[in-house]
C-alpha cells in the first residue's frame, strides 16, 4: 500500500481528494486468490477523523449485519445506513444473466451454477496495482486543527450475506466476523 497521495493542497471547509495505490506484490496469483466458488472479501476501510477525535467520513465500513455496505446490504436496501459509493472491494462477484437479459451480481454455492453465469473479476493481477481515489466533501472539514487519515484493509475468507443464505449458525457468522483480519494498517496527520 502505498499512499496517501493528496491530489490538491489540503484547505479547511474544501473537498479532500487523495489516493492509494495497491499492488499485488506475489507474481504467481491474483489478490485475493480463491477457488471457484470461493468469495473472499478483500477491502479497503478509510477514515478521517477530526480534531476531537470524531469519525467524520469513512469509507469500506460494515452494516449492522457486518456486511459491506453495498448492494448485498440489508442496511443499505431498508435505507438505515448510506451506500458506499467509494468503497474499494477485490471480491470476485459472480454474474447471473435474468429472464429479460439483464446482468447482476449474485452469490451462489458451488454446488449451483445456472445458466448463462460468469465471474466478475475485481481481483489484482500478479504484480499489478490499482489507484483508489477517494474525495471527502469539504464541509466535514471545517473545523481548524489536526486531522487523522486511517486506512487499513480487511480480508474473511467469506461475506456475511453468504453466510446468512448458507444457513450457518450464529457461531459460525460470530467466527467469521472474528476472523476478519486487518493489515497494513496506516495513519496520517494533517
């Protein structure tokens, strides 16, 4: 991970653009890597914290449900939470085709493979990178003084909608929360 890499200089009360780039560092497998079938969720969480220590953005965070907050969302669909309209996530998505020819993301068991179903590839290829720009709006930062930007990513081996339509127990979705594993984890001041 490398970053932040601020796009303009950074002013009180105007829009904060900055950006990170990620690359895959292994030169044999994609980031993640998985197995047919295999969801791993690969995200990156971003936070700017103001001068009195309050969350004010944030970006790649989790629902009540400890989803991601974007279309597989139950926050998200009952408009309890915004959608990230920003977030960085390197799952694989899978593609079903519907009756009218339209496409969508959709989770399924491996054991499941209808018809007209392909893979979203949203993984780094070996030693690839990618630059994620990121834009708060400039009235989170108005206040005068010291600002934090935190990042870090998170990794769990499968999403928790998945493991909701699974059937796992509430032990199971418990582990797999718990297991979430964060790393390269950064801090900056402004």
């Amino acid at each position: 991970i490398n970053g932040p890499f601020f796009t303009k200089p950074r002013v009180r009360g105007q829009d904060l653009e900055f950006n990170y780039i990620i690359t895959n560092t292994n030169d044999g497998h994609n980031l993640p890597t998985g197995s047919l079938g295999a969801q791993p969720q690969l995200w990156a969480n971003v936070a700017l914290i103001n001068p009195r220590g309050e969350r004010v953005w944030e970006s790649g965070y989790l629902d009540s449900f400890g989803d991601l907050a974007d279309i597989h969302s139950e926050d998200v669909r009952h408009k309890r939470i915004a959608y990230d309209w920003q977030l960085f996530n390197l799952q694989t998505m899978f593609l079903i085709t519907g009756a009218k020819g339209t496409d969508r993301e959709f989770f399924l068991p491996v054991n499941i493979h209808p018809p007209f179903i392909r893979m979203e590839a949203r993984s780094l290829a070996p030693l690839g990178s990618r630059t994620v720009p990121y834009k708060v709006p400039g009235e989170l930062m108005c206040e005068p003084g010291r600002y934090r930007l935190s990042f870090r990513m998170r990794n769990r081996t499968e999403p928790m909608y998945f493991m909701r339509f699974c059937d796992s127990t509430v032990e199971m979705q418990r582990a797999m929360m718990e297991g979430t594993l964060d790393f390269h984890q950064t801090s900056v001041e402004f």
